[in-house]
C-alpha cells in the first residue's frame, strides 16, 4: 500500500522537463564534461555521483576563490542544471560563495525514476561530495531548498547539528498541504516539512512571495513560526511562484544573511536578541520589483547597512538576473503551467477519497 502511495505521489509531485534541457559533452583530449549550451568554465565543474539507492546523479560545482561558505542548492520542480545554470553562476559571484547543486534521480541526466525517498539519496550524496571529496566543513555549509526543494533540504538539516544556515525558498509544508489545506499529517502525505523543520537547529531564512500561486504565502509564514533559530524572512509583496530571483531584495537580502552567518556565533548575539524581539510579526515586506533599485527599504535598519549595494550594481544585478529568468522561464512553472490544474483536481480527488477512508 505504501508503495502504491509513494507512487501516486510521485506523479503528482515530481515534473522533470521532457526532454531534458542539456547534453553532457566530455573533451576527448581534455577528458572535461561540459552542460551543453554553456561553454567550459575553469571554476565549473560537472560530475556524475552515485546514491546509496544506485542512481547516478549529476552535481554542477561553482567555486569562487574568495568564498567562505558552500551553498548546497536542490531546485525547485519542472527544472533541471541547463536552466539553472546560469543562475547559479551568478549567486556563486554576487554572494561570494561556492555552490553544489544537482538534478534529482530522474531529472536532466541523471538516472532512475523521481520520488521522496530518492530525493532525499540524492542530497546526501551531494553533502558527501562535498565533505568527503572537497574537504568542506559541515559548520561551512548553507543548504539551500527551492519549493519542492525543501523537502530534501529541511530533512537533511533536520539530522544535521552543526549546518551553518538553511535557506527556504518559496517553501512547502508538505506535498499533500501544497493541494489540499488538511489539519493534520497523514501517514501517506511527503516532504512532511511542518513536522521536521522544529529539529533544525541552525539559522533558517525563508522567502516567499505574497501572491504565490502554487505554493501558498502561508506556507512560508507557518515554517518560519515553526522554525527554531528563525532569521528575518524576506516577504516579497506581489511575488509569485517564478519570479523572486528578479526583485532587487532578493539579492540583497542573500547577502545581508550569509553576511551575518559566517560571523563568529560570538557576534551573531546582538542578531540573535533584535531578531527574537519581531517574530510576532516580519519587519521586511517587499516594494514592487520595477521600482528603482535605489528605492528606500521598508526596513530601516538596512538603511543603516553598509553591505547595501549602491544603485548603479543593484540595478546591474536585477538586469542580470531578468535575463536569467527569461532564459530558464525559472523554477516550477515551465510545465506546471501546463499541467497544474489537470493535476491539481486529480490530487484533490484522490485526497477525498483517502480523507474518506481515514474518516471510515
């Protein structure tokens, strides 16, 4: 039964694009892979790593000399590496961090069939990578999950102690949740992030748009309420499911927290108390990503910042990042567009008749 479960779940969870986005290409002299489209980088690499369920999946590496934290990054659904490519080259530089991220089993190149379980394999094979291979430090290490993305990510933080921070972006709270508003966790329902994310022990930063349209606003706000070291979350006001990458505070708010965790724990106190004193409520909300870059923040305290970006790179950034989301459509909506009412009102029919049967 429980097979059978995981499996319908999957169908309704799981949108790899079809076909592919990318070609691996490997140098017959040289012996390097490259993601087709994109050419070879020096500080770009492209492997192929096996899970402990026997998949092979394929990890992106971005290295950037001056980087003090590792970004671990599970995108989001209907994505693979050839539309996040670029993407992640471009937070590697502006964040000044060294980013892992990978396709889940079934997704672009890798193999085997996508599922919860698999999804959580994948992860760890890229974490062991990166600890085994790379030699980098668990303290040094930012997980980063992406809608669908939180899932492995919230549960391999929640058996992590000494992770340095957790980023949730545009977050579930879990898979059955995300179709159906359900009280209460059923034994069949995935990515049961609501029940994980209190045992993450490490500085958590949510973001999430206010008019997101497949993964509702009040997910977000609910696993911050949950979270046990919360950070500021950034709401972005009137940001949907595909398009947080392209408002200014994204970015800026990216730095101002990865800033802030590789600080000493000894200087993140004053962080720590300020930051306990506005849980009842985020001080952050969004402007409309198409005002000036130079815009005043609703937050006063980042006026006081010196880590803002000045107007002419901030408006540089939002430039860079509208030519990345319109060359990767970015995450979750290229077929869930196409898909998600079909698949939605198969889930909620389903759901009736499982709510029926636990009722029974």
């Amino acid at each position: 039964m429980g097979g059978v479960t995981s499996s319908v779940a999957a169908k309704l969870a799981f949108f790899p694009p079809t076909p592919p986005s990318y070609q691996l290409l490997k140098d017959d002299v040289t012996g390097i892979t490259t993601i087709s489209r994109f050419p070879h980088r020096e500080n770009v690499e492209i492997m192929k790593l096996t899970t402990r369920k026997g998949n092979g999946i394929i990890g992106l590496y971005v290295r950037n000399p001056m980087a003090v934290s590792t970004v671990l990054y599970s995108h989001g659904n209907a994505a693979d590496l050839g539309q996040m490519y670029e993407l992640f080259v471009e937070l590697s530089i502006h964040l000044r961090v060294n980013l892992f991220g990978y396709d889940y089993s079934g997704y672009g190149q890798s193999s085997g069939k996508p599922s919860e379980h698999n999804t959580y394999a994948d992860i760890e094979a890229a974490y062991k990578w990166l600890v085994d291979t790379c030699a980098v430090k668990p303290e040094d290490i930012i997980l980063y999950g992406q809608s669908v993305g939180s899932g492995p990510t919230v549960d391999l933080a929640s058996r992590l102690p000494n992770l340095r921070a957790v980023v949730l972006h545009s977050p579930i709270l879990s898979g059955l949740r995300v179709m159906y508003p359900v009280k209460h966790t059923y034994w069949f329902d995935i990515y049961k992030n609501i029940d994980k994310i209190p045992a993450v022990k490490c500085p958590v930063l949510i973001i999430h748009g206010t008019a997101d349209e497949v993964v509702d606003f009040s997910h977000g706000k609910k696993l911050w309420g949950l979270c046990k070291e919360k950070y500021e979350p950034l709401w972005l006001n009137g940001g949907n499911h595909c398009d947080l990458e392209t408002y200014p505070e994204y970015l800026r708010h990216l730095k101002k927290f990865t800033s802030t965790v590789e600080k000493p724990p000894s200087q993140r106190v004053m962080w720590k108390n300020s930051n306990t004193n506005n849980m009842s409520e985020p001080s952050r909300q969004s402007t409309d990503r198409h005002e000036s870059s130079s815009r005043k923040s609703t937050d006063r305290r980042d006026l006081k910042s010196s880590s803002i970006s000045k107007p002419p790179k901030s408006e540089k950034i939002k430039k860079n990042f509208d030519l990345i989301e319109k060359s990767r459509r970015s995450v979750d909506c290229i077929q869930m567009s196409r898909k998600n009412n079909e698949h939605i009102d198969r889930a909620r029919k389903s759901v009736d008749r499982l709510d029926r049967i636990w009722a029974g």
